[in-house]
C-alpha cells in the first residue's frame, strides 16, 4: 500500500503568490482613487451642510459666523469631518474680493476644510455661500476638487 502526499509544490505556490501579487497591484490604483473620491465627498457634504447652518444663522442674526478650523465656538456646526483617518477640521471665514479685500459677512462667507496631519500632502477645500468651490492651498483655485 502507498501513501501518497497530496500539497502544492513550492513553484507552484510562487506562482500562485506571483499573480495575487500582479492581480493586487493592478487593483490598488482603482481602489485608491475611489477612496480620494469618497473623501472629497465627504468633505463637500460637510462644507454643504455647513453652509446650509450659516443661511440658517444669517436668517437669525443678519450675518454668517466666522470660526478657527475645528473650533466653532457656541455655534451648531460639525467642527470635523469625523473620520479617524483621513480628518479634516472645519472652519468658516468672510469671502475675499478680487483684491484680496474681506467682504463684509452680511454678504458673505466661505466654508473650508483643512487636513488635521500637520505637514500633510492632502489638500485643503473651500467653498462660499453662492456654491463656487476653492483650493486654498492651490494656484488653480478648483483643482484640487478635479484631481482623479
């Protein structure tokens, strides 16, 4: 009577190891922008709700309310993003003309959100009341909400 061994030979096993490892690398840059595009979900449904309690804070007292990224003071607003990884603090400030020049806040405000890792890569994000999106980290003021 033979007893035979059944298992997988070591080249077979490398070679199994050898596609996960082909399969896995050519997934991980379609996960990784799937994960960047939540992320900027996130952060515009942060800065829309934000600014849906600014209107609701202007009705009340005639202007929006200015706060430091993730301090909002008294005021109803979400201070961050939330998420462990990947956190973004909130902030709103007044809205800058063509010159650079603060616009009163009875007219208007932008909404931002600025990484919490200091020295981080990630971007920061903004937009004002009327909708329009920023980059204040940027040149190219909408950019950062483009990139894939």
């Amino acid at each position: 009577m033979t007893d035979s061994l059944r298992g997988f030979t070591l080249l077979e096993t490398l070679l199994v190891l050898t596609l996960v490892g082909i399969l896995a690398s050519l997934a991980y840059p379609s996960y990784a922008r799937h994960l960047r595009q939540g992320e900027r979900q996130t952060i515009q449904t942060a800065l829309q709700e934000q600014l849906l309690q600014q209107e609701q804070y202007r009705a009340q007292h005639q202007r929006y309310a200015t706060f430091t990224a993730g301090e909002p003071g008294e005021l109803p607003f979400a201070a961050d993003t939330g998420r462990a990884e990947g956190r973004y603090l909130l902030g709103a400030r007044a809205c800058k003309d063509e010159d650079g020049n603060a616009v009163p806040l009875s007219d208007c405000v932008v909404a931002f959100a600025q990484p919490v890792a200091t020295g981080s890569t990630r971007p920061s994000y903004g937009m004002d009341a009327m909708g329009k999106r920023y980059c204040p980290d940027e040149e190219n003021s909408s950019n950062c909400w483009n990139q894939p």
